[in-house]
C-alpha cells in the first residue's frame, strides 16, 4: 500500500537530494529547478500527494518532467531510483545537518566527513559534542564564532522539535480512521472510539487514544497488535496496551465491556482538566467517578453510554469540543450549555481562490462545488492582481471581467448567489495591496497579513488597527497568520484588536484550512463573549477544499459559538443584506 507522504515529507526529501546535488556539484540549471520545485511545494495548500493521485503533478509549478517522474515512482513505490542515486556515497549524517540554520549541504557534508557522522539518528548529537569540546573551530574553513553559531543553532532545532511533535488534526483523524476500518472487521468488536484530544477536536493531537466495547478484552487486544501499520508494543496488558507506529504516533489502547463503555470514552476523552473539575463537582454531591463507573458510598453503578453518566451527576449533557476544564461543568450545572453550532448551519463559504490567482479550479467549478454542498452563497475571492505590476487600466479590466462571468452565473440560476470579493495584502505600513476606489467595485474585502509576520507587538498591531478602520475591509483573513507548527501567531494586542472590530462592525474569519485554524480556538472564545462579528470561510484553492468547513467548525464549537455568532449560517437575504457592501 503506497504511503500517503504530506508535503512536508516530499519538501524534507527534496531537500535532501538538492543538498547532495550541491555537494557533489551537479549541474546547476538542475540545482535551480529543484530549488523552485521545493519552494513552489512548500507554498502549495493542497496535498502533492491528492494532485498526484489525480493525475495533477504537473500543474504545480516548476515541477517539469523529470521531478514529475521522480515524484511518481517516489509515491507508488516509495523510493526514486533517481533520487537514490544522487544520494548515494555520502554519510547520511549529513542529511541530518540539513535541517541546522546556518547549515549549509558543504558545510554539512564537510562536519560529516570530519566526524564521521554515518548515521541520521546520532549525527547531530555526535556534532553538538564536537561543538560543545571545540572540535569545530579547527577544521579548515570555521573558526570559534561558526561553531558558536553550530552549537546555538542544535539547541533551537532540539526546541522546536519538541513543538511540532503534535499532528494536525486532519492527520490523527486519518490515522484513526484506519485503525477503526481495521477493528470494525472483527465481530468481537461492538463498538469503537477514537477519544482524547481527537475526539475533543484539538487543532492538534498528540497521542492516539482508541476504546473498544466487547466482551472478548484479550482477543481484541490481540487482534490490535495485529494492525499492520504498527512498529513498536511499548507496553502489553489483558485489557490495555501502548504501541508506536510506523509513522513515529503512539496509541494508547483498552478495551471494556460493552456495560461500562460510556464511562470509559468520558474517562478517556479527557481533558485532564475537565476530569478533575468534574470529579470535584461529583465529590460535592456524594459520588465518585472512575473509568469504570459512577460509585455512590458502597454502590457502583456502571453506564453504557456518556449521557447517561453526565445525567447522573445532575449535568447537562457537555460537547467533548468544550472539555477545556474551564466554566464548562458549572454551566452544565445550571443548564447553561448553548447548542453548538454544527456543519449543516452553514449556508455559504466567502473566501475561495480559482485559476485567476493560486487556485486550482475555475469560477463555474467552485460555484458548482458549492451548490454540491448545498450552499445558498458563495463569494471568489482571488489575491487582487498586482496594479503595481499591471497597471490600472489592465486590473480594471480583469475585474469588469470577473462582475461579468459572476453576473451571468447569478443569471443563470437561482440556487447560489455568487458574490465577487478579493483577498488584500495588508502591507508591512498598515496600507493595503490594492486602493479603495478599486475596492470599490467589489461586493466585499478580505484582507490579509501575507508578509512581516514578526513585527513588534505596537507595530502589526497597529497595522492590524489601521486595516480595521479602512471602510472598505469586509473581513480579516486568517487574522493571527499562524502556520501550526511552521509559524508563530503575529504579536497581536487581542484586546485592542477585538475593541476596533466592534467599533468598526468587522467580521473576524476562523480560516478552516488545517494547518491555519485561525482564529485560535481560544481567541474565538474570548471574540464570543465579547459579541464580535465571526464567520467560517475554508480559504479553498480547489473544490475539494471546500469540505475542510468542516476543520473550522471544530474550531468554533471549541470556542463555544453558536450559530448566531457565524455570519455564514444566515440565510441568503439576510446574509446579503448584512454582508455586501453597498456600492
Ligand atoms: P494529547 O494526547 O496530548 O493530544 O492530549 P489528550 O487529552 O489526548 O491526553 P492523553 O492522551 O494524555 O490522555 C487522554 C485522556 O485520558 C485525557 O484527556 C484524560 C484521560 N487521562 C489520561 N491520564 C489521566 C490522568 O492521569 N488523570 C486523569 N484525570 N485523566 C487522565
Ligand atoms: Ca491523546
Ligand atoms: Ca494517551
Ligand atoms: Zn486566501
């Protein structure tokens, strides 16, 4: 079964054999190819892999025939011939060097060779020692300062891979999803969750927690261990077990009988946090709780399902999104949990991207996409074309095109209202990539941090601040321009602004795409209680991302919204009415 690689994976492994390219100093029109290859897949939202499968790889650009190829063989059989032998004849290690700021493929190639370094898992740690007893400073080519920046540089690298050790949500899902197609094939199993962080839907998850009820706790148990994906038994028990897989992802595992499920998946959903105020709550009235039960004195009462168990302890039902451990428990207390918003609420997405700009479908694709999903609107909301590079007359022109193709879709039918939007740059001085009288002519404005996402908390602040006030921006995109795990969130003052957005009447986006979910949940709750204007877009570059709505629902259950709090669950009329600016 071929392996489904992210575009991290194929950037990571492209990165390699560009660096053994250089080292072995091959032609450098091929160096460069690569090079643009790299940094055109690193930009890409979609998944190399999906384009491949559907037979797509060469559209993204420059990717050219024989990368093509490589690629092709490297996702059907997992290996590239090509890409091997470049690679051949180096010590490994130094694939590993790679990834040091400040590391270069000769420099790496030269601390490899000096040191020996032939394997991938001990080579920085064997070159941090060499740093750290001045081995360095006297190779041919370094001194003290280059090994100072070596050492400095291993030590951020240690750092940042402990943070990115999560996985995104969509991952684990998928992971998960194939652990329970596996288990759902045997009868002795009656039933099946993927709990934890998953089931709570993090944006991102740490470790894999699965439960299954059956009545045959040491079968199941061995049929697990079974899963062919699985590396590693950490840790082996009649009704629990922990393995690693192939992919590096642990999986903590029990099974229960079928009687005591429902207090086993609340147990094992978590968080933490929740489960302490609950218990808590529940020692105030006299019970205590446990993965096996509800126990009242000497009376242990067992339940088969969730409900039942938070009824019993006198709550409201609670959504696994909202378990944070916060007012969660006392608002179930007193009734007080809203009904979260839910995917079937929302009627339209605003910010897709077609041909016209980074896109991979055309206008009447993405609009026949939407009537697929059901929506009542949509808005194409392409990066504005460059006026700079163009020039006023030929964007002038672009646009009235645009108006013309979405006027004659709205025309044509009546299902969807196609509305014409553009995604703006906010630019490093607060201006934006695009003027107002252009502006102008669009039905609404998303506007965008793209660049400059480290400036000073009083600087991208106050450019956020002045992007706020423009009458012409409809909604911030991606508002934190976080990249989980690639990124940091820009030094935004939330407070302040939150404050202008009420001010200003602006609608916040929570960017569906799952590596952006941004707004953070938790910035969506604070936004929430504060009573701004929200909506969910899926910033889509293709049909298929239109699905990932989905993504960002999970993002605002988990900030508790309801539907009155997303501007895309309004009907169209009132949608319109509330959304488009008049002209
Ligand atoms: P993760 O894996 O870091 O994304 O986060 P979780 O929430 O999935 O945490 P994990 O895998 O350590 O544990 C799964 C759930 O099991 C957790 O949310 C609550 C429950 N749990 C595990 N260990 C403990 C514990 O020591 N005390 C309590 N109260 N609950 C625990
Ligand atoms: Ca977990
Ligand atoms: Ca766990
Ligand atoms: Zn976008």
């Amino acid at each position: 079964m071929p392996y489904k690689m992210t575009n991290k994976e194929v950037v990571l492994k492209l990165k390699e054999v560009l660096a053994a390219m250089e080292v072995k100093n091959l032609d450098r029109f091929r160096v460069r190819a690569y090079q643009i290859a790299i940094s055109s897949i690193d930009g890409l939202t979609s998944s190399v892999y999906d384009l491949w499968e559907n037979g797509k790889l060469d559209e993204i650009p420059g990717v050219g025939a024989s990368l093509n190829q490589h690629l092709d063989e490297l996702f059907a059989t997992g290996k590239a011939k090509q890409f091997d032998a470049v690679m051949k004849d180096l010590p490994e290690g130094m694939f590993s060097l790679i990834g040091i700021r400040g590391v270069g493929a000769k420099t790496a190639f030269k601390l490899a060779t000096a040191f020996k370094l032939n394997k991938r898992d001990t080579a920085i740690e064997k070159a941090k020692k060499a740093a750290e007893s001045g081995k360095i400073r006297v190779l041919a080519g370094f001194g003290e300062k280059s090994e100072k920046d070596i050492l400095e540089s291993i030590e951020n690298l240690k750092k940042t891979k402990q943070e990115s050790s999560r996985m995104l949500l969509y991952q684990a899902e998928e992971i998960a999803n194939r652990i329970l197609e596996y288990m759902n094939k045997f009868e002795e199993v009656k039933d099946i969750k993927a709990l934890g962080s998953l089931r709570r839907r993090a944006s991102t998850v740490g470790d894999m927690d699965i439960a299954v009820a059956t009545n045959k706790p040491k079968e199941v148990t061995d049929l697990f261990l079974k899963f062919p994906e699985i590396d590693e038994i950490l840790d082996k028990g009649e009704k629990k077990c922990r393995v690693t897989l192939k992919n590096g992802v642990q999986v903590d595992f029990r099974v229960i009988d079928q009687l005591s499920f429902g207090a086993m998946i609340q147990y094992f959903t978590g968080s933490k946090q929740h489960n302490v105020i609950l218990r808590t709550h529940a020692l105030s009235i006299g019970m205590s709780l446990s993965e096996y039960g509800i126990k009242t004195g000497d009376k242990q009462e067992v339940f088969s399902n969730e409900d039942d168990f938070y009824k019993r302890i006198g709550l409201q039902y609670i959504p696994p999104e909202i378990r944070h451990g916060k007012e969660e428990v006392e608002l179930a207390a007193r009734g007080k949990i809203p009904r979260l918003v839910e995917l079937s609420d929302i009627r339209g997405d605003v910010h897709t991207h077609t041909i016209a700009s980074d896109g991979v479908n055309s206008i009447k694709d993405m609009v026949n996409a939407g009537i697929d999903l059901g929506y009542s609107y949509i808005g194409i909301c392409d990066h504005s074309p460059s006026v700079q590079s163009r020039g006023k007359y030929e964007v002038l022109g672009l646009m009235q095109a645009t108006r013309t193709t979405i006027e004659q879709i709205n025309d044509s039918q009546d299902i969807i209202r196609v509305l014409f939007g553009y995604e703006v740059n906010i630019l490093s001085d607060g201006t934006l990539s695009m003027p107002n009288e252009m502006l102008k002519k669009l039905d609404y404005c998303v506007a965008s941090i793209h660049t400059s996402f480290d400036q000073d908390r009083d600087v991208v602040t106050k450019r956020m601040l002045l992007t706020l006030e423009n009458p012409y921006v409809t909604v911030i995109g991606h508002p934190s321009g976080r990249l989980i795990n690639q990124r940091e969130a820009c030094n935004l003052d939330w407070e302040k602004v939150f404050e202008s957005a009420i001010k200003n009447n602006k609608i916040l986006e929570i960017n569906a795409q799952p590596s952006r979910l941004d707004l953070a949940d938790d910035l969506v709750a604070d936004a929430v209680k504060k009573g701004i204007r929200l909506m969910i877009n899926t910033d889509a570059h293709s049909t298929g991302d239109l699905k990932l709505m989905k993504y960002g629902i999970d993002v605002a259950r988990r900030g508790m919204c309801t539907k009155e709090n997303l501007l895309n669950t309004l009907s169209r009329k009132d949608f319109v009415d509330n959304f488009v600016k008049e002209v």
